[in-house]
C-alpha cells in the first residue's frame, strides 16, 4: 500500500515537499515526484509488498515515455493479467503489480479497469495526449479524494496531502459534512469535511485532458446480480466454501506474511482456518482486549481458543485507561476526517504494528454480505435501519425537519437481503469502516486485506436466495463452513461487535469536560445546538451512553488539532 498525490494548474502554490511528508506514514519504504512541464505533478510514497527492489519505484514510467503511473493497492490477479500481456508483447523489468498495471492501462486503456481483481487507486497520465485517468476499486477500499475547480485539479490519498500542499484550505468547513457527520457519526460520501473537496466514487474511472471536461464512467456492476433459484443450502455452502478458498488464495500473494486480526468471531475466525489449511509455518494474529473499561466488549478468550486450535502465534494487547490516554491524539492524526468509530481500530492496528505485521487480514465485510446485523433478519426493515441510522444529534431544526420527512418516506417499507446488503456495502461500509481502517492501518505503514470483500465472493453471496442466508438463523452460510474448524464456543457465541466503553475514561477526564469541548467548538465557524450538546452530557452523566458526546469530543479535537 501507498500514498499518492496529484496537482495541475497550480503553478508556484504547490508544496510538494509538504505533500509527500503528509503521506510518510502511508509509504515508509521509498517516494518519489514527476512533473510534466504542462504544470501536472504526480507524487508518490511507497509501502513495499510485491517486488521489494526498486524495480517498483513510483511514479513509473513506460519505456516509450508515453504514460506515467502512480497506485495505492494490491492487485490479486497480476499473474494472470501478466500472461496475457506478455502473450501480446510486452516485457516487464520487475514483479510488480504496478507495472502490470502500467503495461495493461497502455494496452486496453479504460477496458482494464474492469479486468482488475483487487484493490486500488490509480491516476495514470499521457504526456502526448495531455490526457489524465484516475480509478478506484468497486468497494473503495483505497481511498481517493479530488478537488475540481476551473484550470486547477488536485486529487490524493489522504484530506491532509491537499492541505498541505496548499491545494485546498482546512479553515473552509463544509457544512453539509458536519451535519452528516453529527447524524451518522462519520462524512458520508461524496462530501469531506473540506469544502470543495469530494470522495472520488469506488467502482468508477474518470479521464481528462487539458481544456476539456471530465467524462466519468462506472466500470463495476450497477445491480446486485440474479436471484438463483437453482441453489439449495447445501450447493450454497460449498459455492461459498470454494470462493472464500479463492479469496484467501489470491489475497496472501506478495512478499511480506500475512498477518490477522483476530476478533474471536466467526469471520476472522474462517479467515484464519482457511490460511492454515493454506499455509505451513508461523500465522501471527493479534487480538485486543479490555482492562478496567467496565461495560467494554472483550472477546479475547475466544480468540485464543481459536488461535490454540489452529496453532497460530498469537498475541492479545491489554487496553485500559492509560493506553487510551497515550494512543487518542495518534488516533486524531491517523483519521483523515472525525469518525466516532475508528478508535478501536486504531488500538487493533497499533497492536499489528507493534507485533511486527505489515499486511493483515481483516473480516470487514462479512456481516454486510452474509446477514450478520440484526436489521438483515426478516421483519420491517425500514424502521431497524433508521432506528440504527438516524440519531439526530447537534444538527439544526431545519435538516432535522428535512432529515425526519425522508425517514417517514424516503426508504421502501421492506427491502431483500441483497438490496440490504448493497445499501451497507456502499454506505456504512464505504463511508465508515474502509475509510477508517485503511486510515488508521496506513498511519502505522500497515496493509489491510479484505478477503470477504473479494468482487466473486461478493457476487455469489448477493445472488444467494435470503431463504438461504436465514436457514438456519444468522450467517447460515458462514456457520456451516466453520463446522468442525472452530471452537463450540466461538460457533455458539452471540453477535456482539467490537465496542470500546468509553463512558467512564470521558468522565474522569478534564481534557473532555463539556465546557472545554463547547469552547472548542465555538472557535469554529459551527451552526451547533447548545441544548443538543449539554443534553449529550447529561446522558452520559446520567445512563453512560456516550456515543452522542463522544461526537463532539472527536470533531471538536480533531478541528483543534488538524
């Protein structure tokens, strides 16, 4: 994984010298700079996977000088995209997935996108043509943002390369974003917090050339795939066994190990089997649990009886008070916007890094593909996802007028298990937890994979009837395949995601006093609710839900600290 940045029409304003020191974390190994003398530059810092030699430095250039290239990700299926240009002609000089994606933009242009199996943030530039390609995977695991604005174009990895290079100015809050984020605990996609800077979409290509305007094209599936009606539970079970096989297979390649972060659940729990029925030798998986945080969800007994059944080399990290006292201002540097969820996370990936991991599996995806929330089990949908969606905290009267008439109207009464699935893989999943955890993985220089978000995995699970999804209760599918490779315990253990407590650690705290936080917030240029603020308080005063506070505490710290 990397970190990368571009810029044209910006002339003397760029600071790239401030952008490649904003994307350090992101690529520890090697970076490096191209500027066309049309006034484009492309930057890049490189976090070594495949190819550790140079052979890999980016940007890279074609041999022809005819494309320049820089790319953030991983693609899985290089091997075989390799063989089919080298049967068309070409040669490659490394092991690179770089420069096979250099060589198949240069062959099929924007009919590779499509091709690729993985994950990924491209910007590919044609110095004849003046013609500039961005891209990013169907889910948008890698992160891509672009600010447009007449004869100026900046796009990076990360919200804090653009400011620093001067591209765009953190003081321009958007305030679309900070309703989004006071509602839903996270900027929902294509807003940033920044004003004029946007997510650039997953699953899309755009091309540019000079003096003419952006065409932007969808490349991924637009529709869930069809219903087949030709499956029973048992097919179902062995269809899904043998693409989650192929998805592990692809996604161990490179030349670092593959590590785990082990919950003591089910999905990271398969993710585990299945690379040791695929690998010999040392697996390392970490897993996090809590000390003195009443309240905190603490699994990691399940997660050792896991790791012993499957002889991994194991290690859990004992959080308490102290830990989150040394570890919150490193999360608000790793978080490129505020996020309520993604402190958790940030302690999970410090504890791969510290273990010495550089690429890890993660089980993300699973719940949103295989039924795993309780609003995905039959009944009226409409009412589970708004009451788990819309909590309406801090934003004003009127967007919570607006916001209270499209929860009465705008989401159909029921939905399919497929139609749940797609609306979570590209909200929640998209907006919340991706951006989190690459944000917090690549601030520690460390790869997450995906493996449950492989495209022919996805694709099977979402053409699944929900008949069988729901056979035999929740995750039907998935408690089928870990029969007799998991522990009792952990096939027979409720649902109960990895929650933080922090309830207590904010009210012992000075650093987190309401009166401080407000005075934060009020340096802003806010459109807050007083009453919705101090109402947060006390109800973390008096029940110890601390979710609601917990939205001001980030956004009022991590405006302060950016």
């Amino acid at each position: 994984m990397c970190g990368l940045f571009g810029a044209w029409g910006w002339s003397q304003q760029l600071d790239t010298t401030a952008a490649l020191e904003a994307l350090k974390s992101r690529g520890p190994d090697d970076q490096g700079e191209f500027h066309d003398p049309c006034g484009l530059s492309l930057l890049h810092t490189r976090l070594a996977i495949q190819d550790l030699s140079p052979l890999g430095h980016q940007p890279m250039q074609a041999s022809d000088q005819s494309l320049v290239l820089v790319f953030n990700g991983e693609i899985y299926n290089q091997h075989k995209l390799r063989r089919e240009l080298e049967a068309a002609g070409y040669n490659f000089r490394s092991h690179s997935d770089t420069e096979v994606l250099l060589n198949g933009f240069h062959h099929w242009k924007q009919d590779l996108w499509h091709r690729l199996e993985g994950i990924f943030a491209v910007a590919c530039w044609e110095p004849h043509d003046q013609r500039l390609t961005l891209a990013r995977d169907r889910f948008g695991v890698k992160p891509l943002l672009w600010q447009r604005k007449p004869q100026r174009l900046a796009f990076a990895s990360e919200l804090s390369a653009l400011i620093a290079s001067g591209c765009c100015n953190k003081e321009a809050l958007n305030p679309k974003a900070i309703e989004s984020y006071l509602l839903w605990g996270s900027v929902a996609a294509p807003n940033t917090i920044v004003d004029g800077v946007q997510v650039f979409p997953a699953g899309h290509w755009a091309s540019w050339e000079l003096g003419e305007s952006w065409q932007l094209r969808l490349f991924s599936p637009d529709q869930p795939p069809a219903q087949r009606s030709d499956l029973n539970l048992s097919a179902a079970t062995e269809q899904t066994r043998f693409a989650l096989q192929q998805a592990v297979q692809r996604q161990s390649i490179g030349d670092r190990p593959v590590g785990l972060f082990l919950s003591g659940g089910l999905d990271s729990g398969l993710l585990a089997a299945e690379l040791r029925r695929q690998q010999q030798g040392a697996i390392h998986s970490v897993s996090v649990g809590f000390e003195g945080l009443p309240g905190a969800v603490d699994e990691t007994d399940l997660a050792g009886q896991t790791a012993d059944a499957l002889e991994l080399t194991h290690q859990r990290l004992g959080i308490g008070p102290q830990q989150l006292d040394h570890s919150f201002d490193g999360f608000l540097e790793a978080i490129d916007q505020p996020t309520i969820d993604g402190f958790n996370s940030h302690l999970v990936t410090q504890a791969a890094h510290d273990q010495g991991m550089v690429v890890a599996f993660s089980g993300l995806g699973a719940d949103e593909l295989f039924g795993g929330y309780s609003h995905m089990q039959p009944g009226p949908l409409k009412g589970q996802l708004q009451a788990r969606r819309l909590k309406l905290h801090g934003i004003n009267q009127q967007s919570r007028q607006a916001l209270e008439q499209t929860r009465s109207s705008g989401l159909p009464s029921d939905l399919s298990l497929s139609e749940c699935s797609e609306l979570e893989l590209r909200g929640y999943l998209h907006d919340t937890l991706l951006r989190d955890s690459d944000a917090v993985s690549m601030a520690q220089g460390l790869e997450l994979r995906v493996p449950f978000l492989d495209s022919e995995l996805v694709d099977l699970a979402l053409s699944i009837p929900a008949d069988l999804h729901r056979a035999e209760g929740p995750k039907t599918l998935l408690r089928r395949l870990a029969r007799n490779q998991l522990p009792e315990a952990v096939l027979n253990a409720p649902k109960r995601g990895f929650n933080l407590a922090l309830a207590p650690w904010l009210l012992q705290h000075q650093r987190f006093h309401p009166t401080r936080i407000w005075s934060l917030l009020q340096k802003q240029p806010l459109q807050l609710s007083r009453r919705s603020f101090w109402g947060s308080w006390i109800l973390l005063r008096l029940s110890g839900r601390f979710k609601p506070y917990w939205r001001y505490v980030v956004l009022a710290e991590w405006l302060a600290q950016c």
